[in-house]
C-alpha cells in the first residue's frame, strides 16, 4: 500500500502553525515514514503533483486570489483539515473585519490601487467544506500529531472543545481569577494549549477561541467587576480569534460602552 | 489511647516519623497566591501565620500575624487528586509481529511531578473534616459495586492525620451537612490521628487524638505528652468558636424531594446566565468523581492506549450519545450537578454528594452560590404552595 501523500497550504498567515509541523522533531521521521510530504513549500521544494490524501491548510481567505485557489486545494485533496486562527477564525487580521480596508489600503500603501484584498479575513469554511478544524494560535504540538495519527488511522481525532479550566485545574494551577483576580478569558475558551499562560500566573488570552459552550457575557461582567474598562473588554474580544463567532459578538456588544465601532471610523 | 500533646517542633517529628516509614507526607503549603497541597518534609513548608478570606468568585491570603499552621479554611483542592489523580494510564497496547502485547501494570504512578505525591504510600497531614467526609464519599463511590483498584490500592496504604478546622471560610457550611468542623470516628473516612491547634501565646500546642493502632505506633515515635484537662477544654472550645463562625447555611430538610420537584423551575435558566459551563466547581468539588477514558495512538499505530481522565457534567460532550448531546443548555447541566450532588446522590449512595466545604462556591469565576441557589428554588416552591 503506498503512503498517503501529505500537502501543506499556505494563505494568510504568519506560518506559525506549520512551523508547528516542523518543531515535531522527534516525529518527523516517523511522520515521513506514514505519509508521502508531498507539498510543503516551507520545508522543501520538492513538488509531488496532487491529488492529495490529506490537505493542512494554514492561514485565512482575505484575497480573491485566495478564493480561488482556496477551491483548487478543496479540489486536489480529499480530505482537508485547517489548522490555526486565521485558518479557523480569520485570525488577528480579521481586525479588518470590524474597520474600513479601504481606508488601512490608502494609509498603508503607497500605490494602494494595485493592492487586491477582500474587506474581510474569512475562515476557510466560510468558503469550502473543511473535515476537521484545529484551533490555536499558534496550534498545540501535541493536538497536531493527534490529528495526523487520527487521520492517518482513519478515526475521529481526540481534541477536547471545553473551556482551558479543565487543563488549569488537571494540571494543579491555581485559579489565576479567584485568587489574583487577573483577568482570564479560559473559562470562555478552548482547551488545547495546556492552560499555558495561567501556569506562569498570567491571564488566558483565548488563543484557541471560544470553547464549546462560551458564557461571554458572563466572563465580561466578571472582568468589568476586576476592573477592566468597556474598551479593554472589547479589545482582550479582539485578538487572534476576534472573527471567531461568539467572540466577535461579545466584542460588538462593548463599542458603545468603549466610544468605538464602525460608525465612528474615521476618527484617530 | 488517652490523647497527647505535641508542639511545633513534635510536628517536625510527626512528618520526620511518616517520612523514616516510607510515606511521602502530603500537606498543605502556600504556592502561586493559595494553600495548596504538595509533598512536604517539614513543617517549615506548611502555611505558618497565614489564613484566607473566601466569598463567592474570590480567594486571598490574608497575613495573620500568629504562628499558625493551620489557621486557614478549605485550601484550593481537596485530596483528591491525590488518592484520584486527574490522569491515569489504565493500559497501554503495543503492536508485534504476531499479534499485540498490553501492559496494565506499573503504570499507575506515571505521573507528572507537580501532582501532590508522586509516589505512594501518601501521609496526608492536615485533613479537614469535610474533606475527610469526602474521602469516605469517595470510597464509597470508587471501592462500592466495581471497585477501583488503584483507588483503593492507595487509599489502603495512606495514613492520614486530621485537623480539626479552626478558621472556616465565608463559603463554608459543614454545621449544615453535619461534616465539621471537627473530625469524629465513624464520621466520614477512617483516619489515624487528628490534631487540634492550640495558639495559646508562648504554649502553641497540638491536642493528637489517636484513633488506629497505626496512629499510636507512630505517634509511640515521638515525644508527647499526656492531655490535660484544660487541652481537652481548649480543643472543644476551637470547634465550638469554629462550628458558630460558617460564612454559609445550606437547609438540608428534604432538600431531595424540593430538588426532584425542581426539574421544569425557571432557576435553571437564570443560573445559566452567569454560569460558565467551565468546569472549575466540578473539578474543585472533593466527591465529583465522573471521569472520561480517551484512547491514544501514537503516529505508526504500534503503541496504543487507553487514560482516565477527570471530566465533568459541565462538558458539552459529557452527554455526548448517537444523535446528539443530552444536555445542550448549560442551564440543564447546572440542574444535572446540583440536583445529583445534593438529591439522586441520596438514592445513589445512601447519603449527599455535598460536604459543605464551600470551594464550589470560591472558585466559580462567575460566583455562583450553591448554597443560594438552593434558598432560592425554597423560596420559590414556598411561594408556589402559596398560590390559591
């Protein structure tokens, strides 16, 4: 039986997330032992022609272009599996998504009209079908392998979609909330990372979005009773995984309280 | 045997006795803002002069200016993941060329190293009296029908010295689910010795009750001496002060049948404005005992696996069945939780899931009172009955 051939996409994104990929060391030759790397620009130039068994796609749709050839990867591989906010969310360039492009285009670029962008940085699956999202930013070494071990046993891969207060409290962190009351965005977000920043006693920033059953609401009145003001609520909304639904929502529901949002543009 | 006393320096001797026996001696130490359990050698690790203010939502040391040890409420985990760690390797499977081997054994003390006690047999010093009610909870749960093995393997092994509790918390309530605040025989686990702190200035004593033979050989180690009458008196009185100083009050009186009939209340959906569905209350509650088992491969397929691990009634997936989740609303979970805690517990084990040691109260970051909750769905059924 021949190896299932492996391809690794590229749209927008900061590469972190296939980085990922290649900070498996130990695994890497194991991995290669499983699946044909068949195309994978950041680790080789050698091209294997499509089709393709597995599809990892990195990055959001924020061009035509990528709309376009986003198509052709869904085409060339049968299955596809996005890894990374921007892949699963949009990413920190979904910002634009909450702002006028048109106008970041004519401060930023010197000949703006030669520049082509959508006014949106959109998931993947906002535009082709997608068999498995993995979440993070940057995604978790572990959550990887268990995906590709899953995908290439063909069965369901083992990624937990509760909140980050499952891997604090598996792991004896103290509640960085109650007993600091730092704010924290892990009981809104999905696990994946370990609970990382809260065992060096720092608040969650939600870099794998918004868990399964996400109280935003809830974890925004707690952080105004810490203390936070309506703009930084809106903000700690807004970061890598501001164009994750629920996210995106509670961050709207704050522009009023913060002075800000789409009607004020315009202003500095 | 007739009770001792001891004082700081025979605490020392205590951890010293259990550590030349071969125990790694759990207590409670202050880490990262909190009291917290953790493998201890001496008594310099344990939470001299502090105590801790506990509400709703919020925990804080507070500086007590004595020489306490155990001057503090509820800490910020139970035993719990001592005697039931939060991940356990069950088996572990490797491909041949003929077939497969499993491994089941020695692989229960693979765990990480900042679990309290990474290698049994545990002395767990300090034991509360809630919390001591919950080890017998658990027992019940996880050595009754289909008993645990490694559960029990390490509860058999363990040696406990209890505390009577001489500060609770704001959250806490044992006087109401009759748990506390001093440990007695025959309430709750079985345990080896209990302390009560006397900090009486220039005599701050510990009044050691022996309560198994086991606990007299150890205690036969070090120096004591015999209790007098007016330790005796000051013991009793550090329970009294404690047991009138509950920051909570939880009606017990068939709370059972107010919660079964409690199903449809629109409470639910008020709890599930603030609730988080994140978990914390279940993972910090010292008788939430439902885990998942989560099967691994490595990338080749030639080793394979099966953990336990903890889980909770606040995962989406818990009620995961063919066609889709069982309890989607977080309102319906909060219902699962606190009506099987506080009512189908009674019809499960024979007693309540709740030892009225208040961290679910403490450590919801959403500040949800059980307790509160509880008044709430009383008050409600009251004025229904009230209705014409």
């Amino acid at each position: 039986m021949s190896r299932p051939k492996l391809a690794v996409w590229k749209f927008a994104s900061c590469d972190g997330c296939q980085l990922t990929l290649l900070n498996c060391e130990d695994e890497l030759i194991p991995l290669a032992g499983e699946v044909e790397i068949a195309y994978f620009p950041e680790a080789t130039r050698a091209v294997v022609e499509g089709p393709y068994d597995l599809s990892l796609v990195e990055g959001s749709i924020t061009t035509p272009g990528d709309l376009e050839r986003i198509e052709q990867v869904r085409r060339a591989s049968r299955r596809l599996v996005t890894i990374g906010a921007c892949a699963t969310a949009g990413g920190i360039q979904a910002l634009r998504d909450f702002a006028d492009v048109d106008e970041f285009r004519s401060i930023v670029y010197a000949h703006p009209e030669y520049v082509e962008t959508l006014g949106q940085s959109t998931p993947v699956a906002a535009h082709v079908p997608v068999d498995f999202e993995l979440r993070g930013c940057p995604i978790d070494r572990g959550q990887l392998l268990e995906v590709l071990s899953a995908e290439i046993q063909g069965r369901a891969p083992r990624i937990p979609r509760h909140s980050v207060c499952f891997e604090c409290k598996r792991r004896g962190t103290v509640c960085v909330t109650v007993a600091h009351g730092t704010p924290c965005l892990g009981p809104v977000t999905q696990a994946g990372c370990g609970a990382l920043c809260p065992a060096y006693e720092r608040g969650c920033y939600g870099c794998f979005g918004p868990q399964d059953t996400p109280n935003t609401a809830s974890i925004a009145a707690r952080l105004r009773r810490d203390g936070m003001a309506e703009d930084e609520v809106l903000r700690v909304f807004r970061t890598f995984n501001a164009g994750a639904e629920a996210f995106r929502r509670e961050s709207v529901r704050h522009e009023a309280g913060a002075g800000v949002g789409r009607g004020r543009k315009g202003e500095p | 045997m007739e009770p001792r006393v001891i004082d700081t320096a025979g605490v020392q001797a205590l951890v010293d006795a259990l550590l030349a026996r071969g125990y790694t001696v759990v207590g409670p130490t202050v880490r990262s803002g909190a009291i917290v359990n953790a493998p201890i050698t001496s008594v310099e690790q344990l939470p001299r002069g502090w105590g801790d203010d506990q509400e709703a939502g919020r925990y804080r040391l507070r500086g007590r200016g004595d020489d306490a040890l155990f001057g503090f409420a509820s800490g910020a985990q139970s035993a719990k993941p001592v005697f039931f760690p939060t991940e356990e390797v069950l088996w572990r499977g490797r491909r041949t060329p003929d077939g497969f081997t499993v491994e089941a054994e020695d692989l229960q003390d693979d765990r990480r190293d900042d679990q309290p006690g990474a290698d049994a047999p545990y002395a767990l010093l300090g034991v509360r009296s809630c919390d001591l009610a919950a080890i017998g909870i658990q027992d019940t749960v996880l050595t009754g029908r289909r008993p645990d093995a490694a559960y029990a393997a390490r509860r058999a092994a363990a040696f406990v010295v209890a505390v009577t509790c001489s500060d609770p918390g704001g959250t806490c309530f044992c006087v109401s689910t009759g748990t506390g605040p001093r440990p007695g025989p025959g309430r709750g686990a079985p345990y080896d010795l209990a302390l009560t702190e006397l900090l009486e200035p220039g005599a701050h004593r510990f009044l050691v009750e022996v309560t198994s033979d086991r606990g007299a050989e150890v205690l036969g180690d070090i120096g004591s001496t015999s209790a007098t009458a007016a330790d005796l008196e000051a013991a009793d009185g550090v329970a009294d002060r404690a047991a009138r100083r509950m920051g909570r009050e939880l009606e017990t009186d068939g709370l059972k049948e107010l919660l079964y009939a409690a199903a449809e209340s629109p409470v639910w959906d008020d709890v599930a404005t603030r609730c988080l569905a994140c978990a914390n209350c279940t993972a910090v509650c010292p008788t939430c005992f439902c885990t998942d088992v989560e099967d691994v491969t490595d990338l080749t397929g030639s080793l394979a696996g099966r953990n336990r691990v903890w889980d909770s009634c606040f995962d989406a997936d818990f009620s995961l069945l063919h066609g889709g989740r069982v309890r989607a609303s977080t309102g319906s979970r909060y219902r699962q939780w606190m009506t099987h805690k506080l009512a189908a517990w009674i019809d499960q084990f024979g007693m309540s899931g709740c030892v009225g040691c208040g961290r679910c109260i403490t450590w919801c970051p959403a500040a949800i009172d059980i307790t509160h909750e509880a008044a709430v769905l009383r008050r409600e059924a009251a004025e229904q009955e009230a209705l014409p």
